[in-house]
C-alpha cells in the first residue's frame, strides 16, 4: 500500500467515525491537501513566498490547536495572491468551522495530513487517485462533476492540444477530466468555466495540488460573452445541461444569428453557438451532446444545423457507447472547424471495451489512426460531402454509415 493510499484509508476513518459522505466535502480535503504541498515545497508559485508559510508550518502539527486551525484557515489569502484568485475564494474552512462536530473533522484532517510524506509527484497522485473514487461516489452530483475515464480519454484525443493553446473547458467540474486531455503540455492558458462554488473550488486546488497554470470564470457558459478567442473549447454538455426558460440579450444575439430565430431554447445550440463564437479561425470546439439532438426536428434546432453545415464547420460526429458515469442516455462528440467541405462519421464502439462498472479501456492508437487522419473503414467511418449531410438533415452515423 502506498503512502497515499494509507492516508486516504485514515481520511476514510475520520469522515466514517463522522457519519459523513467523505466525497461531498473534497473541497476541504483538497484545500488541507494543498497546505501540506506548500509547506514541503512541492507545490510552487512564483507570488508566493515560503517564508509567508513558516507561521502556517508551525501550525500544521498532529496537536492543532483552535488557533492552529485558524492560522491554517486564514493561508488561504496568501494561496489567492499567489494564484489570482479572487479574495476569499479559497476561505473554505470559515464555511465549515461554525460547527463543532467539523472543527474536530478540520482538526483530524490536519493532524492527518500533517503526518503525510510524498515525494515529487504524490501530491497529483494523491488528489488524482481521490477524484478518481470519486467517479463512483453514491451522489450522482459528485459523479457528473468527474468525467469518466474514457469521457476523458476520447476528448483528449479529439482535443489534440497542443503547446501554447488557449483551453478553455466550458464544462470544467473538479477538472480531472481536464488534466487528462491537455496532458503533458505545460505551456496551456487553461480557462475553467464554472458555477458551481463549491465545484470551481475543487478545480483550482486540483490544479494547484498539479502545479498547473490557470484561470476559473464563474459563470454559466450559454450566458457568457467569450472575450478571449481559443484554440481549444471543450465541452460535455451533459454535465450542466438545463432547459432554458428566461432569455437574455446574449441568448438573443445567438438565436437571431445562429438559427435565425428569436424563440429558440434549445441549451445545445446556446453551447454549441457561443463557443463557436470563441473559437479562433485555426482553432477546434469539442462537444459533447445528447444523440437526439443530431436529428431534432424542432425548427430551431434544425435550421441551426443547417446554418452549421451551411457555413462549412461541421467536421466530424463520433457515436459514442455509454462511457458517462451519471447517465446511460446515447451521445455523440461532435467536432467544429472552419472550412470544411466533408464530415467525418465514426463509430466508436469497437474501441472501448468494459473492464468494470464505470470503466472502460479505450483503445487510443487505434481510434485515433482513424480519427486524426480522416480515413474510411467499412463499417466504422466514412466521409459524406456537406451537400449530402445538408440534404438529409439527420447527423446519426446510421443515416451514412451502412
């Protein structure tokens, strides 16, 4: 057993002893994380100064006191300078500490990981190897917020990031998925868009806890103006999405512009609209979405796609077998570009194959031989010109691909 895998099996104690689910509350673990990086020198930023964390150290022991707790809790502003985050972003502790049954958590979990020894890359591991779990937690909430494995493994070889992009995740949730497609590129201005607090919070730790460079939006994505054009945008769809009831201006612009209408409200189309209005002139937007929508009828929804064929940016429509850990709906990835005069179709089933409940091994050389290089395969993909996906009006691999 690791030393991280003994840490979570005394994480897993204290938060059992509590009666608590420990997977809704990794917003605290990850930030406690995060201290005991800073203070070993594993976690580095170049606005932080380590000796602003002597103070923290000497309250970092197995005997924490109240005041130990609260020098640890008050970190979290030199943590938001050093990142830049907005002020009392991080203040996690003080949503937690009014309670007497989590002061004693806070100061089990301090104690705890005031014991940790990692070295180098544990710290990634550690929270990689817990966000994972957390992919199988009881709450379906938690669950949607950490894409699956291969979610994550077919969007980062659909992605194809490359160094010095610009990635912004429309969908970022706590961001394991996130790390697993930029990869090992390290020079990545990585966007995060999310409004969950509590969500975005776990994403920036995750990211610190990786050493990462990044920047979190609270925002709802479809409600956004993109001010920064991208290389890279990146969506499941399926993670936030919601019927929408109330327009606003932005919605507006979209609709009028995209489906030629003024009443659509259709959350697909809103995603699909406003990050082709982000993306560069070279660069890629990924959806995922729902298999419906690829032959929806509603006048919306089916003049946008023609609006999309129209203007040449549909590249490619990948079926994909139900790898989410929260859903069992049918989907689809669909990838936009400029200029395109034939759509790629792909099956994508033969390429994943069930090793457990939520997981899949994905066959990534194979899936992307075919992918990257737009080759036809009988029964597996085929290239159909835009004025033959234009005429039938149905994006299902099954309409072309026989």
């Amino acid at each position: 057993m690791s030393n991280y895998e003994k840490y979570l099996y005394k994480l897993n104690e204290i938060w059992h002893y509590a009666a608590k689910d420990m997977m809704n509350h990794l917003n605290l673990m990850f930030y406690i994380i995060s201290i005991k990086g800073l203070i070993d020198g594993n976690i580095v930023s170049d606005m932080i100064d380590i000796g602003d964390f002597e103070k923290i150290a000497d309250a970092f022991k197995p005997d924490c006191s109240i005041d130990d707790i609260n020098t640890v809790k008050n970190a979290s502003a030199l943590i938001e300078k050093g990142f830049g985050l907005q002020h009392g972003f991080l203040d996690i502790i003080s949503e937690y500490n009014n309670s007497p049954d989590y002061t004693r958590i806070i100061k089990e979990l301090i104690s705890v990981t005031a014991e940790l020894t990692l070295e180098d890359n544990e710290y990634q591991e550690l929270a990689t190897y817990i966000l994972r779990r957390a992919s199988n937690a009881r709450c379906i909430s938690v669950r949607e917020n950490v894409l699956s494995d291969g979610v994550a493994d077919v969007l980062k070889v659909a992605a194809d990031v490359n160094e010095g992009d610009t990635v912004l995740d429309g969908s970022v949730g706590y961001g394991y998925g996130t790390l697993k497609y930029i990869s090992m590129e390290s020079n990545i201005n990585l966007i995060g868009i999310e409004k969950n607090r509590c969500s975005a919070q776990i994403f920036a730790l995750y990211m610190i806890i990786s050493g990462r460079q990044f920047s979190i939006l609270r925002d709802d994505f479809i409600s956004m103006t993109i001010d920064i054009k991208c290389d890279r945008i990146i969506m499941d769809t399926l993670i936030n999405g919601y019927n929408i009831t109330d327009l606003t201006e932005h919605h507006l612009y979209l609709s009028e512009k995209w489906t030629e209408t003024k009443s659509c409200k259709n959350y697909y189309v809103y995603c699909i609209a406003n990050a082709l209005e982000g993306m560069k002139d070279d660069g890629r937007t990924i959806m995922i979405v729902p298999r419906g929508f690829l032959s929806d009828k509603r006048s919306g929804i089916a003049s946008f796609r023609k609006n999309i064929i129209n203007r040449g940016l549909l590249k490619s429509v990948v079926a994909l077998p139900k790898i989410h850990n929260f859903t069992s709906i049918d989907t689809a990835l669909l990838i936009f570009e400029k200029n395109n005069r034939e759509v790629l179709f792909m099956d994508s089933f033969s390429f994943f194959e069930k090793s457990s409940s939520h997981s899949y091994y994905f066959d990534e050389d194979g899936f992307g031989s075919i992918f990257k290089n737009e080759y036809e395969k009988e029964h597996i993909s085929c290239k159909i010109p835009l004025d033959k996906v234009l005429e039938t009006d149905n994006w299902n691999i099954d309409t072309f691909l026989k």
